[in-house]
C-alpha cells in the first residue's frame, strides 16, 4: 500500500520533470505511461482522478497510452476494478450516466521482470488476450515509468513476490554495471528486487524518458552501491532525490532522527522518491537535486510535507550534489 500523499507527489513531478525537459505533459498524446508494478491500482487510480489528464485526452489515454503490470491474480482482479470504476465515474461526471462500462486494456497479469527476458515464453492457451497486451506494450516507445516496486530480496512483505527468482538478462545488466563498477566485496544487495526495478526501467525508457519510483533508499548511500551511484550519474542527465528517511535498522539517537516509516507496514529501510530523467538533448553534465525531509519527524508530519510540497520540482530544502 502506498500513501495517496506519495502517489500525488510522484504523478505531479512526473508530470512537471517531463514538461520541464520535454515540453510535454502526461496528457500529452504519444506519452505512454507504465506502472510496472500496478498492485491494485493506487497509480492509475489517482492519475486518472488527479486533473493532470485533460478531459478531452482522457478517453485516448485510457484506451492507449496507460499501462500497468501486476504479477498476483487476485490484486490484478482488484486493479481491474479499482481503474474501471473510477474511469466509468469520470466519464459518467463528463458526458452522463449513459457513459459505457470499459474494461481497462492496458492491464497485464505478468512478472514484469520476467516479461522482456529473452526466453519468456507466450503462455497462449490459458489468457491469448493477456499475451497480446504484452507483446504490444513490449513495442511501444514507453516515456513514463511510476511506481512502487518490490523492494528487497530480504523483505518479508506483500511485495517479495519475485525476490528469488533468477531473471539472467536483466540480472547480467546489473553485473555488468551496478556490480562491475561497486568496490564492495559482498554484492548480493544489488540484485534486490528495487534495485533490479530501476536497472529494468532504466532499460525500458531506452533514450528518452522519465522514471519516477518510491523504493528503499538503500541505494543513497550504501557502500555496495557506490558502482550504482556512479552509473546512474552517468545513465542519466538528471537525478532528483527526496529521502524520506525512517531506517528502522539504526539504534539510539540515529533511530530517533530517522523518524517514523512513511508506510504503515512490511518496511524497515529508509524511503526514497527518486526521478530520473535521461534527455540526449540536455548538453550538461547529470545534474544531480538532493533534499532531506528531516530529523524527528513522524509518519504523519513526513506525509503532510509530502502532500505540501506536492513535487520534486523546487522542494525546499534542495541541494545541488557533485558526485565524486
């Protein structure tokens, strides 16, 4: 489950990172827009009800520009009924209550991950409908990833859905950058689940494009992540970070400044909104935005300057880091 406050934040600088280095909106047609790891379809629920979407793009976005994966039956199910309702509610409220029901084409029940490996096999028999979703996703030029991925190998929550499988493609990625590049002895943390999200996004958005994810902050300042670091900044032209704290793995004074968890349950690490953006055009070196959301804050204080600060862009509090 992720907060509403978070899921705002995230949306509303998509949006204005993309308009800021692209001269487009999530409204925009031709802006594909993916949530790769849906659940039950908190993204697509509020995207659809946030006003970023105008209401004369609404019907062509839904029809084929949004996109969600989720990897369990049962909250694929509750996705598709979480974005239909809200979808058949808007369109009752624009054109009356003779608006037709639509299902939702852009849901997929798939591991993502295990989607664009090379020896992913069409299940054709049991869901033909649901492969050739797929395949038409695989071919679009996608803009837009948000999100809440899995977060860990080692986290005993709803998320470790695919914690220990083995995805060799995408997991050859990261050996050849994140790990070839890491100075750690021990870089079996690299291969978490959040930190093979990135990598896949990082992949799917090919050379244009915008990742906006809330995962585990791990990767901010761990040693075996340096090599992560170091690619990232030269992956990417832009990094925006917002650390949110709440390590719950810390002791004494430390844990007291960490603050409260910005999730109700199923995590113990630090929380991060990261928003990456590779534009071939933007001419300068990775500008790279950092901030803080401070000590001794609670759940709910951490929420609230979430919900005021309503994007990434401008957040107070930003410095500018020079990696080294």
């Amino acid at each position: 489950y992720t907060p509403v406050e978070i899921v705002d934040f995230i949306l509303n600088s998509a949006d204005q990172v993309l308009r800021a280095e692209f001269g487009q909106g999530l409204t925009d047609e031709g802006v594909h827009i993916l949530d790769g790891f849906t659940g039950t379809g908190t993204f697509m629920v509020r995207l659809l009800q946030s006003g970023l979407i105008k209401p004369e793009d609404l019907a062509r976005k839904y029809a084929n520009e949004l996109h969600a994966n989720e990897i369990l039956l049962l909250a694929y199910y509750i996705a598709a009924v979480n974005i239909e309702t809200t979808y058949h509610d808007i369109m009752r409220g624009n054109v009356g209550d003779d608006a037709p029901y639509e299902p939702f084409p852009g849901l997929i029940l798939t591991d993502t991950f295990q989607s664009w490996e090379a020896d992913d096999k069409l299940d054709l028999d049991v869901f033909p409908e649901n492969n050739e979703r797929l395949e038409k996703l695989k071919a679009l030029p996608i803009t837009v990833i948000i999100g809440n991925p899995p977060y860990s190998s080692g986290q005993d929550s709803a998320n470790d859905n695919n914690a220990n499988e083995k995805y060799p493609n995408l997991d050859a990625a990261i050996r050849d950058t994140y790990a070839a590049r890491s100075t750690a002895t021990n870089k079996n943390s690299l291969y978490d689940s959040y930190i093979r999200a990135i990598k896949w996004a990082t992949l799917r958005i090919k050379d244009r494009g915008v990742i906006a994810f809330v995962t585990n902050g791990g990767f901010i300042d761990s040693n075996t992540a340096d090599g992560m670091r170091k690619t990232l900044a030269e992956e990417f032209s832009a990094i925006h970070v917002f650390n949110l704290r709440g390590n719950a793995r810390t002791a004494g004074e430390q844990r007291r400044k960490e603050g409260g968890t910005v999730f109700d349950a199923g995590s113990r690490a630090t929380v991060a909104i990261t928003v990456l953006v590779r534009n071939p055009e933007s001419g300068t070196a990775t500008q790279i935005s950092y901030a803080d959301v401070g000590d001794y804050l609670s759940r709910e204080q951490k929420l609230s300057i979430v919900e005021r600060s309503r994007s990434i862009i401008g957040l107070a509090g930003t410095t500018q880091i020079a990696p080294n």
